[in-house]
C-alpha cells in the first residue's frame, strides 16, 4: 500500500482493545509522528511507525497484521523513548510480529521471520545457550534462498566470510555448554508453546 | 571489587575479542567478575519478537541466579543488559527489598560500571601509553539506553561517558550526532541489504565528523560495523578503513597489557596499522 494513499475505514474496537489488555495502550496516539520522524527504518517500510499505530487503533487488523512495518523495525526503541504519550509502539511491533504468526498470517519478510525461528531453535536444541554455527547452519537450511544466493555471488561472499571468522578464531564449530538448568529451559520452551 | 557478570552467548564465539579483552583488563582495576553460575541465552531480538512469554522467562531466569550470588550484576551485550532490565521491571520485588529504593542487585552495563567516577580516576592515573591522537567518534548504539523507563538512564540521548573514558586514556573523541543511531544488527543476516544503508550513513557520519575509527560497547555493534565493511565499500564503490574498537581493547593498550595485539588480530577491519601510524602500538611493531 502507498503511504499517500487515503483509505476507507471502518473502525472497529477489537485491536486496540487486545493492545490494551497486553499493557500496550495506543488510544493515547494524538499523530504528532514523532515516531517516524525519528525512526531509523522507515525506508525499509510499507507502513510508518505512527501509521501503525493509527490503523491499530482503528481495528484494522488485516493491513497492520500483514506489514512489512514490524518485521523491519530493528527494536532500536527510539519511538517509545520519544513517544509524548508514552505509548510502546516498539513494543506493539513485536506483538504484531507474535500475533501474525501465531494467527498464521502469511508473512511478508519471511527471511526475518524464520531468522527468529532459527535463533530460537538454536537455544533450543542447545539447550539453553545459542550456538552461533548452528544459528547460522539452520537459518541457511531454513531461509531457502540458497539456490539464489549461489547465482547472484551472495553465497560465496557468505562463505568467505565465515571462514574470515575462522580463521580469525571467532568461530569455533562447538556446542555450547550442558547447563544444569537445561530441565528449566526446556519447561520454558514448552510453556510458551501451549 | 567483586561483582557478577553475565557474558551472553556471543562472547563465548563471535565476541571472544571482547570477553578476552574485558578479563584483561578486569584485574588491572581490581575488579573480580564472577561468571554468573549456569547463565542461559536471554533470547535476544528473536524471543522479545516472537514469544514474548519465553523472553521474559529466559531473562528472568538469569536475574534470579544474580538475586541469589547477590553481587550487582555487570553486563557487557547491551542487548543482555536491555533484557535483564526488563525481566527486573516485570519480577515482583522480593519481600526483603520491600519499600527500599535500591533493587536486590543492582543490573549494569559494563561501560557505565567501568566509567565511575573512581574507576575513571583509577584510569587515568594508570595509563602508560596514552592514545595521543587517537581521534574517534564513540558509538552506544540504541539497547544500553533506551527506553530509559527500562534501562534507567539519563543520558539517553546524548550519553558522554565513553567520551569521558578516551579523554582520560589520551585519546581524542569527536563530536557527532550519530553515537545513539541504530546500525540494525539485528537485520544482518536476514535483510544484509539494510544494514548497507544503516551502516554506510554511520561510516560516513564518522568520516565528516573527522574520526579514524569508532570505539563501541556492543558486540552487535561491532560486527555490524566490522564485519560487512568491505561489501559496502564495494557496493558504494570507495574504499573505507574505519577499524571498530571495544572500549576495553583501547583501555588494554593504554594500559599496555601484553595480550592486546591477540585481540586485535580477530577483528576483520584490522586496527593495527592505525595504531602503529599514531606509535600506540610501538610495543608489538
Ligand atoms: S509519537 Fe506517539 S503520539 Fe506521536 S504519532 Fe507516534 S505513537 Fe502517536
Ligand atoms: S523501534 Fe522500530 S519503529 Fe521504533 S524507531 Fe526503532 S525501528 Fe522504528
């Protein structure tokens, strides 16, 4: 969508209502776009930060649901620390990006999406601790763009600097430590997928 | 002193520079770290993200591991710190600490704990090869600061203790607007083509602002600006030979500690002609 674009909308109070009981309240959001003014991304986004929280606040699920805006956003927190109503919008950015998923909307940024999953996975199976080589081993596999990255030269860059890494001994294929806690984790882990 | 410190996971790869440089250099000001026992990975970007329920749990494991050793805790990822902060804000306040000021162990970032007053005096008075010359642009990066209503700063848009820390080494630390802007290090694997743009803006701030190199706090930081520094200069077609420090490293060489050229041989952008041009390296030449 165009960011000039002017859209019909009819407002619906669910989202913002959901935001409300996460502790994310955005009904404060008077459109001063100090957000975006200060944000960092915006030349990466389909929607502006204050956009966002805008049609949030309107019920639109399905465009703030299905943006590229949160799965860009670094979480450099410049918006929520400058934000006059002390409105969390980097925080409404992750809720966005967990509830699209969960949701199973299809994502527009899937090499970010699967990044996180990757990471996650890593801890995972590490059990407790991220294995860098793995992170980077199971992103490969997972991000599927191999066969692309090979033609156009990015996989070879890729590889040279891995081994850069190596050599320089900032990379050392190892597990990580067994931790005691493992048990814990592993609870975690399980918890947060119920 | 004796404190507790919570490395992170890429301390114990990626950022082994950084860890070995902040063991060094430890002692030279009689602080003890003690590794905090049986830490776990705090989840990072990706769990606040995507689960937010399994970010708190990892953090607010570590933070009660620390409440129990019960030394303040000393971080040296500001993303770790930015995670430990909040699983601070979110566990209640154990019945002990009830209506007192002052939290069960206090939760650090490594560059504002070694940047006390009495550390920077320390410093200054153990310096043995003072970096004259040394011009650098200090660059925090966003998750030590903000959003201070978590980490508790107030300094967060326009923090000086970095630059403190280089005047007392010798060095000389330039003005620039940019010390706080996000580099994205979280994209960079996933979106490379955004930390080109994120990155070269911070390369050619620091070049305008007259800096030969950037000294950092963050191991994220540093490898998003070490690590993908010949693709841009490739992709902007021009050269740029802009090293990234740790603070810890420019206190080593101050300090003179024997180790400091292993350190700097990992980094990708190789600081050592720099400084052997400015003769703070003479010791190794
Ligand atoms: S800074 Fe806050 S009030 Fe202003 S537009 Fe952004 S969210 Fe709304
Ligand atoms: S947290 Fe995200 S939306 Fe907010 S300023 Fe940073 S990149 Fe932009």
């Amino acid at each position: 969508m165009s960011l000039e674009k002017q859209i019909a909308i009819s407002p619906a109070g669910e989202l913002a209502a959901k935001l409300n009981s996460a502790q994310l309240p955005v009904d404060a959001c008077y459109q001063c776009k100090k957000c975006s003014s200060g944000c960092p991304l915006t030349f990466a986004m389909d929607l502006l930060p204050d956009q966002v929280i805008r049609l949030a606040l309107l019920g639109q699920e399905e465009q703030v649901l299905g943006a590229v805006t949160p799965w860009v956003c670094s979480s450099c927190e410049t918006c929520t620390t400058r934000c006059p109503n002390g409105i969390d919008i980097a925080g409404v950015m992750d809720w966005l990006k967990e509830e699209a998923l969960r949701r199973g909307y299809s994502i527009p940024q899937v090499q970010i999406s699967r990044f996180h999953q990757s990471f996650l996975e890593t801890v995972r199976l590490g059990g407790g601790r991220l294995s860098e080589p793995l992170l980077l081993g199971l992103y490969s596999l997972r991000s599927g763009k191999t066969l692309e990255k090979l033609k156009s030269g990015e996989l070879k860059d890729e590889l040279l600097l891995g081994w850069e890494l190596v050599r320089r001994g900032r990379l050392k294929p190892k597990l990580p430590k067994k931790l005691k806690g493992a048990g814990e984790i592993a609870a975690f882990f399980a918890k947060s997928e119920r | 002193m004796k404190v507790s410190y919570y490395p992170g996971c890429s301390l114990e790869e990626t950022a082994i520079d950084y860890a070995e440089s902040i063991a060094a250099v430890a002692p030279l000001l009689d602080l003890e770290l003690a590794e905090l026992e049986d830490w776990n990975c705090c989840g990072a970007s990706a769990a606040h993200s995507i689960n937010h329920t399994l970010a708190l749990d990892l953090s607010a494991r570590n933070l009660l591991i620390a409440r129990q050793a019960g030394l303040d805790l000393v971080v040296p990822c500001a993303l770790c710190f930015n995670r430990l902060k909040v699983a601070e804000k979110a566990l209640p306040v154990p019945q002990e600490n009830k209506g007192k000021t002052q939290p069960p162990v206090k939760v650090w970032d490594l560059l504002d704990y070694l940047t006390q007053p009495e550390f920077l005096k320390s410093l200054a008075g153990k310096v043995v090869r003072p970096l004259a010359g040394l011009k650098a642009v200090c660059y925090y990066g966003c998750l030590a600061a903000r959003p201070p209503k978590v980490t508790d700063k107030e300094a967060y848009e326009n923090p000086g203790n970095m630059e403190a820390l280089l005047r007392a080494l010798g060095a000389e630390p330039l003005d620039w607007s940019y010390k706080t802007d996000c580099c994205g290090a979280g994209l960079a694997l996933a979106r490379p083509d955004i930390i080109d743009t994120l990155v070269k803006r911070l390369y050619d701030r620091a070049l305008a602002a007259g800096a030969e190199c950037f000294v950092v706090s963050c191991q994220m930081c540093q490898a998003n600006l070490d690590l993908p520094q010949k693709r841009i200069a490739k992709k902007a077609g021009r050269d740029y030979y802009l090293p990234v420090l740790y603070f810890t490293e420019l206190i080593g060489l101050a300090l003179a500690h024997p180790e400091v050229d292993k350190w700097l041989a990992r980094h990708l952008v190789d600081p050592r002609p720099l400084l052997k041009k400015l003769g703070a390296l003479s010791a190794f030449a």
